[in-house]
C-alpha cells in the first residue's frame, strides 16, 4: 500500500461577509488529494482535504515543504504497524521533518489540509464512514446519535439591517438548528447590543444564542460588554480578545460570569495547552474551540483532546470551529460538545452533506464512506474541478 | 516618494550542520527588494531584507498575500506625516490587512522580510547608517560605542568530534569574540558535558559559554541538564524547552540558578508578551532573544521592547537572536543587550559587514548608510543576483 499521487490547488471562498478583523472577499483555501494505489471500482481510493476559512491558501508550504516530504518517504514508513493502512502520525512526523518548534501559523494550516485527506482515505481504505473509523479506533467503539450543531452566521453584511440579522436567524431555525450563533465587535455597543436583543426575539432565550467578537476586543472593552451582556446568560461569549491575550481572557473570567469559549486561532497542542493553563478557563462552564483544519489536523486535535482529560476537564467541553463535515465526523466518532456548522457561508465548503438532517439544533451521523465529501455534490463537483486526476 | 517596485526570491542557505531538531542541508529563506522612486547616482534608492535562517522561504504568502496588499495601497497611505520617508507602521497594518491574529508563524517570516527591507529603504533615503537612524528617530540620539556580540556556533557536524568543536571556538577567540555558544542536547548527556568541558577549556569559564538546546528538552531533561550544568555558571542556557512551554520554563527557573535565554521562536509581541507572563522568568539574569528577522520585523520588535520595559525589566536583557546586520544596527542604536553573530554559518548571509572588526567580545557600529549589505560582498552579490534589477 502506498501513496502513488498528492496534487494541491488554491480555491477561492471569497464573499462579501466580514467580521470585526477580517473582510472575506480575498478569501482562499487549499485542497488537497491524497490518491493511493488501492483500486476500487477501477479508480484509485483517494481521501480529500482542505484547509478551513479565514486563513488563506497554503500552496508554497505544501509543494515546497510538506509534499515533497511524504513523496520522498519510504512507503512502508507511512503505514501502521499491520501495514493494512496508513498511519497519521508517522505521516506527521515525515511532513514536519526539520520544522522548528513553535511559530504555529501557515505551516499548521498547509498541513491540516493534508491530514484531513489522509484521514478520509484511511476511512475509505477501512470501508467506513470516518465517525466509525475513529469510533472503533480510537474511542472504544463509542459514539454519539446526535450532536449539538450550531451555524456560524450573523456576519455583517453591508446593508444587512436588523431585519435582515433576524431573517438570517429564522431561516436557521427554519432548517433545524435551535442555538445561533452571530458577530459582535464591528458596531458600537449600542448597535451590538441591539443587534443581540433582535436575534433574542427570535431565539426565545440568551441560551441559544451564542456572540463572537473574534479576538477584536482590548480588556476594557471585553469588561464593558461582559458586564452589559451578563444579563442575558448567553450560550457563549466567544473569542473576546486576542487569541493569545491569555491574561485578557482570564481577567474577563473572573467578571464575568456567563461561558466563554476560545480557542480557533490556536493551531497547536502546545498552544492550546497555554490556554488551559494560563487564561483563567472554566471546566464547568467553558468552550475549546481548535479547528481539526487548521490546527496541523484530527492527528494533533487527538493530542488536544488528551491533554484537556488530563487537565481533569471532560472532552465534551471541545466544540471543533470550522463548520466542515471533519468537525461533525469527530463530534460524533468522539463524542465531543458538538461542533459549528456553515450552512450559509464559505461555500460551496461550508456546512455538511447534501443529505445531512438538522433537527432541534441536533445533526445525526451518516453512512457516507470517509469524510463523505462525494455526497456534499457541490463541493465535490468544485474539488474534482481542482485536484481531480 | 513611493513604492515602485517590489521584487521577491528564494535563496539557499543549506549547509551540513544540524542542532538538536533540525538538519540544515535543505534550508532556504526569502530575500526581498523594495525599490523607490527616489533615484541617487542614477539608481533608484532601494531597500533590502531578507529572512532569518532556520524558518524556510515565504514566497507564497509574500507573491499571494502581502507584497500585492502593499501594492494595491495608495501611495500617501505608505508616507509619514510629513511625507518625507516610510512610515513602516502604516505599511505593516498595509501588508497584513485581513489577517486574522493569533497564529504567527510563517506569515511573519514573510513579513520580517519585507519589514527589514523597508527599514533599510528608510535608513538610506535619511542617508544614514540604520542605527544612527534609529537613534535619532526612536532613542532620543543615545547609542552605544561598542555592543556585545557572541558566535552562534558549536553544531553537530558529521565527524567533528572534540578537536574539532574546540578548534572551531578557538578560531572564535582569534576572531575576536570572547563569548562563544554551543549546541547541546543532540547527545547523551555524558557526551554532552564532555563538549561543554572541552569548550570551557577553550573559553577558560563557563561565564564566557552559552549552551543552546533548541526546544529539544522535556522537563526533566532540562532539569537533569540544569543540575548538571549549575556549577559551571554559564553564561545562559538557551531554549530549554519547546518554546511555547512557559511551564517548564518557569519550573526550571526555579531549580537553575544561572540565566536562561530563549525567544528566538516566538515571532509576535502577544506570544513575547505570554513569555514575559508566564514563563517564570527574571528580570535581573535571563535574556529574551526575539529574532527581528522573524517575529514581523523591527516594527514589531520596537512594541517588543517597550512591552518589554513595560514590564519592569531593562531592555538589556534583550539580545536579538538571528545574526545578521540588522541585530547588530538595533542593539546599537537602541541599546540592546547584545546580538548573536553567525561568522561561520548561513553564509552568505551569516554575520556582519565585512570590515567589522569584532575585539574583546565587543562589535563597533560602522558607517554603511542603510543596513549595511553592500558592505557585505558575497552576500550583496548574491541579493543582487536574485532581486536585482
């Protein structure tokens, strides 16, 4: 068994969305496709990836660094010790031969993508849905029916208006979901404070709504709305300052008494290890947020998992960011918090399979072999288009 | 005054030696020129810059991302308020629009680049040595005569043995330098004190030898190694651990009494700023070895410094990590602690100007106008050669 082909390409997901740091119409993303010389059906098996949103195509680090890595390893120190499939953490350990530790940026990101697309071939390899493969692999054959999902949404669009923030709302509601989440920190806190209360109309409650300031705010600002949000006991308080401002987030956990949750702009095990010890986290009450397609992949995101147990926190307090079919795969295979979704942004990698029902904010497992990427049609069709053979 | 022209390349720095996690034979990095409208002796006046050793070439995140953001700016959005040179803050918030924060890794080796360029470009349009520039413009015109400088050195090479490590500092001392830095902890411990023995019969006390083990150790093996190298009172033991674990750094600091140095992997001022929180150490013995060429550039580094004394601690406990003629234009110009120096590796781009005479451990700032690269032969020759006109 061996890796016979790896091919990249840069996809473009720009949109006219933006949140309180980044404005989406320049936005790329890396696909990658791994294809093996198993044959099924008269095609080679192949596992697809793809690095997730807001952080750009990594096209230089993957033809440069990490494909010619694997590409010149000796197939046999790719696969496990049976040799029936590959083995993700030897692949790891070959693509970041001589990278130096630390600066957990681009370089996490390139190769997430390509262990995102060596874990759906692992699973297609084994004939199973990727939740199963890591079930019966890695947690004891346990899972989950169902798992909280909630769309990441409530962007700030030009000319969007309150009405059309509760419309965006309703139409989640229409599809299922019960818990939203939307963006604060690009208004003043009047205009968010408005928009919070206009989505609450359609929520019901501060408990299904869930506000992201995506690391915009300093200190001061982070204490104002904590103090002016406190009252509505929101699901989460997400990202209030920067994702490394550790002393921010524990101060603003001592004020503030409601969930926070953290955790998509750090891509590393040791990063996220920093997070656990040094910024004041809650294991009662507080949200991991490491995104599986960023953070060097589902390989490290198991050493995340890990570390959090051993920290004495419960792995249900782990919702993977990303809003891909990776997160809910994992979610449920693991059985995780639950895990965003992106039914409406990010297309066509957005969201999860064509097929997949959302009902009382739950999203239950498929049968889709692998990631199931082939049965999300458009996404599929656009990543044929690029990394096809 | 604008930017006309901004060209990028990849150099090869490979070479045989290799540290405790890195084998340098296939090492590259990004130089770049940034050329200007403003023509002396009939050629435009152009800045260069290029990345440090050890992080790889950023071609693609400086050709998809930062030089086209720059490109793309209006020309007055560049210039100071008094339009007479760059303003290199404006061109950082330029060039690293719509980046999310957190994750700082190969982006800011891209920008270090660029930065570095830019600065030497500023330096030259005032038609001064770049540390007479940042005298003038951010120390109130103080500088300093003479500055610390010390030979990153003592790599694993194949073969080399204890001669050769003890010939290879001694060619040091002969060179000028009195205090020297060895690799350490690509051995067993046994053979490891063996080449700090053999180098302190060379140097004459440990007061005059750093050890480096680039990020390699666990926390009981730096414990071990701390214990071990306590009596010899050395100069500083560098990068213990892996350099986002701020908690064996601050176990460690405990039970080793001498200094610690470490920084070099960490590129922003957020993760410079968790070192200075959380990592246990102290003010009146460790050394913070940021690497300007690195953690996006001077620019950055200048928020460093004051975070830095911000922080209680004197801005000589800073010595830029990265060997290169920048370190040695900002220690002197904003009294830095010292700098490394890489006379014998890296080449070409290892090390000063080549008419910098180094005595006593001590380098004297000289009067090349800009960073000095033109006064450097072999490696001009090659920046020209790959971002000349």
């Amino acid at each position: 068994m061996k890796i016979t082909d790896i091919r990249e390409a840069t996809a473009s997901i720009g949109s006219s969305i933006s949140n309180a740091y980044v404005d989406f119409s320049q936005m790329t993303i890396s696909v990658v496709a791994v294809e093996s010389d198993i044959m099924r059906n008269g095609r080679p098996v192949t596992g697809y990836g793809f690095s997730s949103n807001g952080r750009y195509a990594q096209g230089g680090i993957l033809r440069e660094r990490l494909i010619p890595r694997i590409r010149a390893a000796a197939p046999q120190a790719l696969l496990n010790d049976a040799g029936d499939n590959f083995d993700p953490r030897k692949i790891r350990t070959v693509m970041l031969t001589n990278e130096k530790p630390g600066g957990h940026g681009d370089r996490a990101f390139a190769a997430a993508a390509l262990d995102m697309a060596i874990w759906d071939l692992m699973a297609k390899l084994a004939e199973q849905p990727l939740w199963r493969f890591l079930s019966d692999h890695y947690n004891a054959g346990a899972y989950d029916e169902q798992v909280l999902v909630y769309p990441g949404g409530g962007y700030y669009n030009p000319g969007k208006g309150l009405d059309g923030l509760q419309d965006e709302m309703r139409g989640y509601l229409d599809q299922g979901y019960k818990a939203v989440k939307m963006k604060i920190g690009a208004a003043s806190l009047d205009e968010d404070m408005a928009r919070i209360e206009a989505v609450m109309e359609v929520t019901g409650s501060g408990g299904d709504l869930a506000v992201d300031a995506n690391g915009r705010f300093d200190l001061e600002t982070a204490l104002i709305y904590g103090k002016a949000m406190a009252p509505f006991d929101l699901f989460w308080f997400e990202e209030p300052g920067d994702p490394l401002d550790f002393a921010l987030n524990a101060e603003l956990a001592q004020a503030y008494p409601a969930a926070i949750a953290t955790g998509e702009n750090l891509f590393s095990l040791q990063d996220a290890r920093n997070l656990m010890l040094h910024a004041g986290m809650r294991a009662d009450r507080d949200w991991i947020q490491l995104d599986p397609a960023l953070c060097y992949g589902l390989t490290e995101f198991l050493d995340v998992i890990h570390m959090v147990e051993d920290m004495g926190w419960s792995r249900r307090r782990i919702v993977p960011h990303g809003g891909h079919q990776l997160g809910l795969a994992m979610t449920v295979g693991l059985q995780l918090g639950g895990t965003e979704s992106y039914p409406g942004v990010f297309q066509p990698f957005g969201g999860f399979a064509d097929d997949t029902m959302i009902e009382g904010g739950m999203a239950r497992p498929d049968e889709h072999i692998g990631i199931g990427m082939e049965a999300k049609a458009k996404m599929f069709a656009e990543i044929q288009r690029l990394v096809g053979v």
